[in-house]
C-alpha cells in the first residue's frame, strides 16, 4: 500500500519537494504517493484541501509537508487529519527568538513571488550559456567564469545551464575534436585561458552507453572510440593540470555543485 | 552587523540553501552572510567546521541549517558553538515513529549520489528543449507536453529548461511573427495542436525594458512595438482560447510551477 503525502507551499512548492523527497529518500522500503499542491495561498484553498483529506478513507492518514507561511493558514491546516511536518512553523519561532525580530509572514521567497534580486543574472547566464554552447561562438569566452571541456555527450551543456540557472554562472563550453586529440594539445583558445578551464570524466563504457541511445551502432558510438577519447583527454586533462569531475554516477546537480569550488571569478 | 549562517550538506546543499533562504526570508530588515559547505561527508570534515565555527570571534552565534542524515555526523556538529537547526533529525525521528520503519541513513538523495530513477528522462527532456526551442525545428511537435507561445523575449526558453531540468516535461516554443499578428491567427501549426498550447502573457513596459538592454533603441524594442505586440497576442490567447500566465512580475520557477497544471499529457 502506497502512503499518500501531501507536498504543500503558498508559492511554488519547489523547496518543501525537495525536503520532503529527501526525508522519504531515508525510506526506500516504503511507496509512496505524492500530490504537490501549490500557490495555495487562502483560507478558502487550506480549508478545501483539509476536506479533501478529511474524506480520505485510506488506512493510513497521510502525510504533509508544508511551507505555509502565514499563521492564520498554518493554524487551519493544522486541523487537518493527518501527519503534519510544518517546516516553517517548527523553525521560525525559534529563529524570531534568536534574532530578537518577529518574521513578516511574507509569502515563500525563495523561487518569488517575483524575480529575486539575483533573478536578472541568473536569466543572462542562462543567455550566455545558450549562446556560449559547444564552441557556437568564442567571441565572449573572457567573460566566462568556467569553460567546461569533456568528451562529446559528457553532460556539459545541461551543467552549464544548471550553473547558469541555479547559480547565475556564467559557464561556456568547448568541445575538444579528433585533432586535438590526435595533436594531443588544447587548441589555443583554451591553453591561453588555462584558470577558467574545468574537465569532465566519464568512463568509456558509460560513454558508449549514453551515445548508444543518440546514434546506435556508430562508430562515434563505438566503445572502441569512446576508450580512445577517454584515454587521450584523461592525458591531456592531466598534462595540464586542468582540475576535473568524474561524471559517470553524477546528476547534472551534483556535477554543478562539485564545480562551484572552482570558479574563475574576476 | 551581517549574521553569519552556515548551510550545510552531505549532498549538493541545493535543499539546505532553499529552505535556509527561505526561512530566512522571512526577515528582510536583517544582513546575513551565507556560506554553503557541500559534500560534507566524514566525522574529520564536520570537526574541521566545528573547530572554524568555534574559532569565530563575532558577537553573534552563526546559524547553521543542516541537512546532515547520518546520525553521527549530526550528533558531532551538535557541539559547535551556534544555533543549529537540523532539518533532518527535526523530521526523521517522529517520521520513523509514524511509518514505523528504521531511515536509512544513507547520504542525502534529494539530488544525488548519482542520477535518481528519473534522471535519464530529464535530460531527454532538456535535450528536447534545446532542439524545440524557438521553432528551429517543428518535426517533434507532437512530443511536447507543452508548447509555449509568446512575444519575443518573454522568457520561452528558459522557461522550456527549467520545466526539463527540474521536471522533466517536454517542452517547446514557437515564436509568432509579425505576420501572425496581422493575420491575427494561429500559424496552422499551431492551431491544430490547440491541447498544447500555453501563453505567456506581460506588459508592453516590461517587455519594452527587456528588449532594449538586448537591443537598445531598436524598432523592435520600442514601446510603440512592444504594445502592438502585447494588444495582437492577447487577443489571439482570447480568441483560441489559450491557457496564459501573466510572467511581468514572475520568476521562471514560478511561471513553470504555474504551467504545470496545464501540461498536455498523451
């Protein structure tokens, strides 16, 4: 039997998600069942949702995790029959007492309402990381505060737009072609710009795999390609001592955030 | 004085940053000064805090948020010298009690270790976005959960790839030309998938101010422009009746959270 859980915001639910799925991440035994209810933001939204659980006939009361900030909403849903974990709630008295300050019970901040003050960088990274994909153009690689090099289909274009969007990095990628493998030397345009550099590894059979899915039975594909290009740019990523990332068993989160350490920031 | 606060991880730290900033948000009229420390995973590296934490001279505790799962890692930060606020063990504990179930303690797996069940589709999805984005090409049409319409440099793409990357919904974008706005009707390919369609919406002013850090002082960035564009595409959202979002004061978290209900699932 599946546990219902409830995933409750007055903005965009993004945070209480990923709460929530990393608390229910600990118990992998057990199936789960997830709503996300967002943007609920009224009395008249909180009471209808209360019904709704009220009349929930399973055998086990569901669970919810909330991000209502409002005391007024957070008093209603409380009525609620089921297992309430208010993750405002629980913190922000003790943190209105440490801070000698009463919190403003605003909406959620996080992902809005609104742009935040960050929000204009963040969109013009992800401008940048569009137009700086895979050596499209070299003309603003200065500006870059990471150049990402790595095989063909190593993730470099989803991490750049994950830096770009999450963290308003701008991030430019290169890709590095059978010459420069063969010639066993960075073009140029990267060796002169050797501090903004950052490598990514893969293992040639997860390699193959993923290229596998692109252009099957290729010889692009092929694992014998795939242990070439992973030896030679293994070679190169050390010769020139270029920090790097193994991606092989790394979400695209992962690989953004091992790279944060390493900006080149002007 | 700025407060220090600290968010610390096992993982990514991308859920201990948006519930930190979340909660923290909550009192606007004060300073903080934030450090994330990630992939915080073994007794030494959390001592190593501790020691730097109470090495600080401030007169203020910092605060730490922490999203530590193992039990033994949390029971050792318990010691520094500041204000902790453990997101995990808060929740774990009444959570075990509920779903009777010993957690797992195993490291936080909200983005990671390694690629959740769902990862490979994601970036399917953002690769989709990257080939379906601004109608470069329309052969994959009929793939998408969504196809999202608007004026020019109303936020399409990146609200395309945040709904890939965080969500992994299949979502493309068509530009509508000036000849659509005087024909005032949906391009063919359009209007046949009607399902799929979902509108961005926003002033006349805040798209003239968008368009002229791109393009100052153009034709198309003008106010004159960007008001006959705003008038022609809501009355083709009105006349097709198409879904919309009005996106002038909205993040594209909040816009894509707000899409989601609209999607067209086959």
């Amino acid at each position: 039997m599946k546990r219902q859980v409830y995933f409750i915001s007055d903005s965009t639910g993004i945070t209480v998600e990923a709460l929530g799925h990393s608390l229910l991440s600990q118990f992998q035994d057990l199936k789960f069942e997830y709503t996300t209810l967002r943007y609920l933001d009224s009395l008249n939204k909180v009471e209808n949702l209360c019904q709704t659980i009220n009349d929930f006939s399973g055998e086990a009361r569901p669970l919810i995790f909330s991000t209502l900030v409002d005391g007024q909403l957070r008093a209603k849903l409380s009525k609620a029959n089921a297992h309430i974990f208010d993750l405002m709630g629980k913190f922000l008295t003790p943190l209105e007492e440490i801070l000698d300050t009463q919190a403003s019970s605003a909406l959620g901040h996080t992902h809005g309402p609104g742009p935040d003050k960050h929000y204009e960088h963040r969109m013009d990274a992800v401008n940048y990381a569009l137009l700086n994909d895979d050596g499209i153009t070299t003309r603003h690689l200065d500006r870059a505060d990471i150049i990402l090099i790595g095989p063909s289909r190593s993730g470099k274009t989803p991490t750049c737009l994950y830096l770009a969007m999450q963290y308003g990095v701008y991030a430019a990628n290169y890709p590095l072609v059978e010459e420069d493998f063969e010639l066993m030397r960075l073009p140029d345009i990267l060796a002169k710009r050797h501090a903004q550099l950052f490598g990514l590894s893969i293992t040639a059979e997860r390699l193959h795999q993923i290229r596998e899915v692109r252009r099957p039975e290729s010889e692009y594909a092929s694992i014998k390609q795939c242990q070439y290009e992973v030896k030679q740019i293994g070679i190169l990523y050390r010769e020139n001592r270029i920090a790097t990332c193994d991606v092989t068993q790394r979400s695209v989160e992962e690989i953004a955030t091992r790279i944060l350490p390493h900006l080149h920031l002007p």
